[in-house]
C-alpha cells in the first residue's frame, strides 16, 4: 500500500509502483488508486509548461504560411 501512496504523491515512478504491487496492467493501478480514493499523480508543473511552450512552437512552425 505505500508503493501506491507514493505513486499517488509523486515519488516513485509508475513503473517503480507498479512492480513494488505486482501488477503488469496500468489500468489495475489506476483501479487502485481509484479504490484507495488516492489521487492520481500529475506531472510536475515545470514540465507541463515545458511540454505547452513545445507544443505552441510545433502548432506556430505547422501554420500554413510559415
């Protein structure tokens, strides 16, 4: 149970989680934590800009007339 506590806080990587609680489906994790009332882990907020910012540039460079 701490291996999902964790997932869920952000500390261990899915992979990590998901192994630690003997599973090899995604969807059974999610399940978990749905059952636990655990929140999913979001990606941390300096990546999700990182990932907006390059998804701006990529929809800027495939404008039609650039």
């Amino acid at each position: 149970m701490q291996a999902l506590i964790d997932y869920s806080l952000g500390r261990i990587p899915r992979a990590m989680a998901m192994q630690a609680l003997g599973l090899d489906d995604y969807g059974a994790l999610l399940s978990m934590l749905n059952a636990a009332h655990l929140p999913h882990p979001l990606v941390p907020l300096s990546t999700r800009q990182k990932m907006a910012a390059q998804m701006v540039a990529v929809l800027k460079a495939t404008e039609p007339g650039t």
